[in-house]
C-alpha cells in the first residue's frame, strides 16, 4: 500500500474498523486457536527498498503489531512468533545488538503505554532460553510479562530466544530430574508436551511462514507435527505481510476446517520417499505415516539468507531427492 495513503485523516480509524469488520465475519466460522509465526523477510525486504537492515526489523515489528490486531480481532487465543533464535546469535554483533535494543525499546513501550495489550486484553510471555539474554534485556521482557499477566483475552508467545531443539534438550532434562523424584513417573508423549515452553498453550493449529523459505528453522517442531495443524509457506516478506493477506489464510483455514473437519483439504499419505495426494476425507486415522501438507506448483528459490543460516537445514523438501525441486516436482508446505 502506498505509503502515502497513512497520511490520510482517519485513516488509522478506518483500517482499525476494516480490521474489526473482517474479524467479525471470519469469527462466525472455525477459528485457529493457537497460531505460530515465523516472521521471515526482513533483510530481503530492507534490501530491496534500500533502506537499512535494522529498518527492515523495525517495519518488521510494525507488522507484527498488524497482524496480531487481526488475529485477536478474530478470537484466536494465542500467538506465538519466533522473534529471535537462539541461531541468530551468529549474526554479525551489531545485527544482534539492533535486534536486543529493538527488544528492549518495543517492551518498554509496552510496559509504559502498552495500547495494544490493553485494548485487546493480551498476554505477554516470554518463551525460550532466557538465560542466553543479557539482565538489561531480560529485565525488561519480564517487566512486560508482569504488567500484562492479568489480562485475559489472549496470550502473545515471544519466543526470544528460541529452537525447538532447546525446547526439547531442556524438556528432557526437566523430565529426567522429576523421574529421579517421583516414584512410576510415567513418561509418554503428554509428559514431553506438559515440559515444553508451550505447555500452558492450546495445540498448534496454523504455522505461517512468509518469504517464500519453505523450511521450519527449529520452530516449534513437536508441536507443529500434528495432523491437525496446518502449515502455509506464502512469498511475501514479513515487512509487507499484510491483514489482508493474513486474513485470507484464516478464511482458507476456517473453510477447510468446517468442510473437511480438517484445516486442510488435502493431505500428502505415506512414506515421503513416495508420496501420494488424497483427499482429507479419506485418510485413515491409523495410518502411521501420514502428514498434512500439500502441493503447490510455485518455483522454490533457496536463499542463502535465511532465517537461522543453519546451511544444514537449508534444504527443502522434495519427494524425489531432497534437493532443489524443479517446478513440477515441488512441494510447498500449505494448504490446498
Ligand atoms: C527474520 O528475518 C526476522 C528476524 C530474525 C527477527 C524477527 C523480529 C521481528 C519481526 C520484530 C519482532 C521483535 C520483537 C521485539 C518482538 P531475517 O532477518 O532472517 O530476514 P531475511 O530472511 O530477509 O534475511
Ligand atoms: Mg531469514
């Protein structure tokens, strides 16, 4: 949207009412409960429109203001967006150091002024390795936890800073010490999820992805596996990701979710060695192997700029060879 348009009198009032219209009509279906979301894109953006990297993060935080306006406007319980991993630490010191002062000014305005929280009644919890934060920073984060635990409405996970990998590494220990206490501790999957950072959240039921990278970057992986979660990968860079264009993923949710009971239309089944499309209405709930995902025809461009730089992981996925698909042969992960 042009930029000059904001400048129009009214304007924030008129976008605020659009966002409440959308969020009445999208809340009279099925509603995600819990959404994640990997807000990828900055730099790419920051580049394109020459401006500098650390402004790339702000307008990415501005968008994230956006979004989560839409999200509780529709009745989604909680959010949980991945603000920095543990692997960003690898970037260069001043990017860290613009990410951490980002942080640090944004939750301050929280703790201060805090329009947002309070209008919709949200919640901040901070989730993650804490102890890998600086006490200034820290300090802060939890400043913004405590001036917002009373609120009710809806609860905004900040993972900072976070993997899954960490999550599960520290769930384990936490379950090997309370077996070490408790006598027949009994350990099944319901004890690793009641050990995870998201132990207090609803399942995961929508994990969105913007820039086009079609991996999950150590982002809430256990909790993004189950079949009912859905995963959307869209080209759009974080900064221009836009309520327009998230509340299409929502309709395109609550759509799937009331016609096929399921938030996606069509499931891939089987080994992912030999894939196969079907229908959500015929997969058997006892086959093992099955996983929702589902095909999507768009080119697949690596970027050697992602999230976490973990060049291990910077593979895509592909039911043929695991290496850069072509055209034909590509899967994104998102919903039909
Ligand atoms: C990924 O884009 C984004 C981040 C590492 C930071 C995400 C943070 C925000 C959107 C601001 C939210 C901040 C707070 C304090 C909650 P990238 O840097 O990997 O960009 P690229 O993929 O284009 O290289
Ligand atoms: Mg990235």
């Amino acid at each position: 949207m042009s930029q000059w348009m904001t400048t129009f009198p009214g304007y924030a009032w008129l976008l605020s009412t659009v966002k409440k219209i959308f969020g009445n009509i999208i809340k009279t279906g099925p509603v995600p409960r819990h959404i994640g979301l990997i807000m990828d894109g900055n730099r790419r953006y920051a580049r394109a429109h020459n401006i500098e990297l650390k402004e790339g993060h702000n307008m990415g935080f501005e968008s994230m203001a956006s979004i989560l306006e839409i999200l509780y406007e529709c009745g989604v319980e909680q959010a949980t967006v991945y603000a920095f991993s543990i692997e960003n630490f690898k970037r260069s010191s001043y990017e860290v150091k613009w990410l951490m002062d980002l942080a640090k000014q944004k939750f301050q305005q929280i703790t201060q002024h805090g329009e947002l929280c309070e209008q919709y009644g949200v919640q901040i919890r901070i989730l993650g390795n804490t102890s890998l934060l600086q006490p200034d920073v820290l300090k802060l984060l939890r400043q913004a936890e405590d001036i917002t635990k009373n609120n009710k409405r809806a609860i905004l996970n900040v993972c900072f800073p976070y993997t899954s990998r960490d999550e599960m590494t520290t769930a384990i220990k936490g379950i090997v010490k309370k077996s070490t206490e408790v006598d027949d501790f009994i350990i099944d999957e319901s004890t690793i999820d009641k050990f995870l950072y998201t132990k207090d959240a609803p399942p995961l039921d929508l994990l969105i992805r913007t820039s086009g990278t079609y991996r999950l970057s150590d982002f809430l992986l256990w909790q993004s596996v189950s079949s009912q979660c859905s995963i959307v990968v869209i080209e759009t860079l974080w900064p221009q990701f836009n309520p327009y264009e998230m509340s299409k993923i929502l309709i395109n949710w609550s759509f799937n979710k009331y016609w096929y009971g399921n938030s996606n239309g069509y499931t891939v089944r089987g080994n992912p060695d030999n894939l196969r499309l079907s229908n959500d209405e015929d997969l058997e709930d006892d086959e093992p192997n099955a996983f929702t995902t589902s095909y999507n025809r768009n080119p697949i461009v690596e970027d050697e700029d992602s999230f976490d730089r973990d060049s291990d992981s910077d593979r895509v996925i592909d039911n043929e060879n695991d290496t850069v698909p072509s055209e034909e042969s590509s899967i994104n992960i998102k919903t039909a």
